[in-house]
C-alpha cells in the first residue's frame, strides 16, 4: 500500500489508552473520556471499537463505562512521546496500523519537508523493504518496523557512520533490557544472535555531492515472532526465540530510540565520536576481523576481514592485497 493510502492511526486512540493508563484499577465512564479527548460519547465507543480490532483488551461498554484490562504493547506515540522527552524523536511520532513501507512514507514525508527526528512506526507492513530489493518480513505487531529521518549537516560520505551507530543503539537497547542477550554486529547494518539475524537497517539518502539533504534510517527488528515463513526459517530469528519470552515493544522501541538520540547527537557535537563509534562496532562484531568472508555482488571479492577503515568501510584481506569493500552483501563462509 503506498504511503499516499495509508491512514495515520487515528491520535485519539492513544489519547483514549494514556487515560485508561491513568486510571487503570477503575471504571473510566464514556462521559468523561468524551469530555477528555473533546468528542461525543458515541464517538468514543467508535474509537473504542477500534482498538479493541487493534487488540487492546477493554472491557466496558457505553453505560458502564471502559477500563483497561491490561497494558497494550502498541506502538502509539502516546505510550512512546512522555518517555523520549528531551530527545530529537519526541514530537513528530507517526504510527500507522497497516502501511506499505514506513521507509517509503519517512522518504515522502522528508521531501515534502518533514523535521529532523520524525519517527515512522508500523503495527504491519505490506511491502517491507529490505537491502538488495530483498522483501522485509512484517508480521503484524509482533516485530518493530520504524524509520527516522535525520537532517545532518554532514557530507554524504559520513552516512555510513551514522549507520554503524544505528546499529550499535540496537545492541545497547536490546542489552538494556536484557543484559544476557549477546547481539552480534555484522557489517555494515545487520544485528545477529548465535549466527541469526534478528534486526535489520536500511538507510536511504537524498544528497547532493557534499551535502546530505536528509538521510533515513528504517529499523527491522524481529521482537515476538514465534515462527518464520519455512524460507527465512534457516538464517532469521527473533528475541523471543533467542530467549524463550516475550518482549515488550514499547520499552525496547524506546530504549532504541533513546539510544539513538545520544549517538548522533554525539556523532554531530564531538570530534571523536566516529572513532568511538568505529571502535564499538568493531568490539561488538565478531565478523569484522579475522573471518572469512566473500561479497556477494563483487565476484573474486573474498578473503579474510580486517577491520574497519577510517570511513567506516570494511577492509578485506584477498590473494590480490587488502581490498576496502564500499557495498554489497558480505557473506560469512
Ligand atoms: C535488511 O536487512 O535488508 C534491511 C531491512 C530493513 C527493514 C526495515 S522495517 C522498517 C523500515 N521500512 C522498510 O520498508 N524497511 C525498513
């Protein structure tokens, strides 16, 4: 479904659930819910209606009253906004139920002239995109499917750092939540466990020859699947089956975004921040150095890694010397 098609989910909803937050234990009557989010009664138990399609379990009806029966894991932007305050992702949170691409919708939005640190969430995509026109497998709410858009006043050649970083907030954020969890970055923007892959980054641009316009960043992360179409199966994973429970997505898509707030702020303010950035990644991959390795779009490019340059590119030590590899698919052997 193109962007253009897609609805926004509708604000009052999220409006409707922080109000039952606030009151949990006790019966919230239509009245003062209608009064709350400035509409008529029956339009709340319209709105009502609606997320309970969503999943969100509230019991109650128009003369009794509504309350939560327990905390839904949507990725509102009312359950997200209090807690990124004072990040760059508090105030522009888009969250759609169903859209195509939320890289399509974040790249749309920055050309019409969307701010800096908008945030584009989905419950399911229909046409997830990954790297490579490969297809990124969106079951609805189970995964997190996010894209930002940032506006550095960086040359476009810094992107590739930027990226690393995006890479190295997922494994804090995940490592955050559960400190027993070993994420494994492989180069440039896949997040692995035990060999599997659980998160994926697509980063697209738009930029002239010395100057980024806007970059985005759109974050795949396989959270609650139980299972994977029988053709992912051998090479996907998710956190919870990596370990055996279920992960709330509000929590993990905060710390996320937190985490990526700090590193490209840093990345923007501090001089040394790439090579921090550099030297984390390279700590937290076990691929990056010493392992054999050929790139699947560049025939005869194989060897063994050694490291990242100082741009961020992966060197690889082949027959022919040290090749630096500027793009492609690496392939462990
Ligand atoms: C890859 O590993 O190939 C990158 C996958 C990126 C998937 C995410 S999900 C959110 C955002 N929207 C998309 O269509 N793709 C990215």
């Amino acid at each position: 479904m193109p962007h253009t098609l897609a609805r926004q989910t509708d604000a009052r909803l999220g409006r409707i659930v922080r109000l039952l937050i606030a009151h949990a234990t006790v019966v919230v009557s239509g009245t003062k819910i209608a009064d709350e989010i400035g509409t008529s009664r029956s339009e709340v138990w319209r709105l009502v209606q609606q997320l309970r399609k969503l999943g969100v379990d509230i019991a109650g009806h128009p003369s009794t009253g509504y309350s939560l029966k327990s905390m839904p894991d949507l990725l509102l932007p009312d359950m997200l906004a209090p807690q990124l305050h004072g990040t760059i992702f508090a105030k522009h949170l888009h969250h759609y139920y169903k859209i195509g691409s939320t890289n399509t919708a974040a790249m749309e939005a920055a050309s019409a002239g969307a701010p800096e640190g908008s945030v584009f969430l989905a419950e399911e995509q229909t046409a997830g995109r990954g790297r490579g026109a490969n297809q990124w497998h969106s079951e609805r709410s189970s995964g997190i499917y996010c894209s930002v858009l940032l506006r550095p006043a960086l040359p476009p050649s810094d992107v590739l750092v930027i990226t690393l970083a995006a890479g190295l907030a997922v494994h804090s954020a995940v490592q955050e939540i559960d400190s027993r969890v070993r994420p494994d970055l492989k180069w440039p923007n896949d997040v692995l466990i035990e060999g599997k892959k659980f998160c994926g980054i697509l980063t697209e641009m738009h930029a002239e020859i010395t100057r980024v316009r806007y970059v985005v960043i759109g974050i795949g992360l396989n959270v609650n699947q139980s299972s994977f179409p029988a053709d992912l199966q051998p090479t996907a994973t998710s956190l919870r089956l990596a370990t055996g429970t279920e992960w709330s997505r509000v929590e993990l898509c905060t710390a996320l975004l937190k985490s990526l707030d700090r590193e490209y702020r840093a990345l923007l303010e501090s001089a040394q921040a790439t090579s921090s950035i550099l030297r984390r990644f390279q700590e937290r991959s076990s691929s990056v150095r010493g392992q054999q390795v050929q790139v699947e779009e560049t025939p005869g490019l194989e060897g063994v890694t050694d490291g990242l340059d100082e741009r961020g590119f992966l060197q690889v030590r082949t027959a022919q010397g040290v090749r630096t590899v500027l793009s492609g698919t690496v392939r462990l052997r």
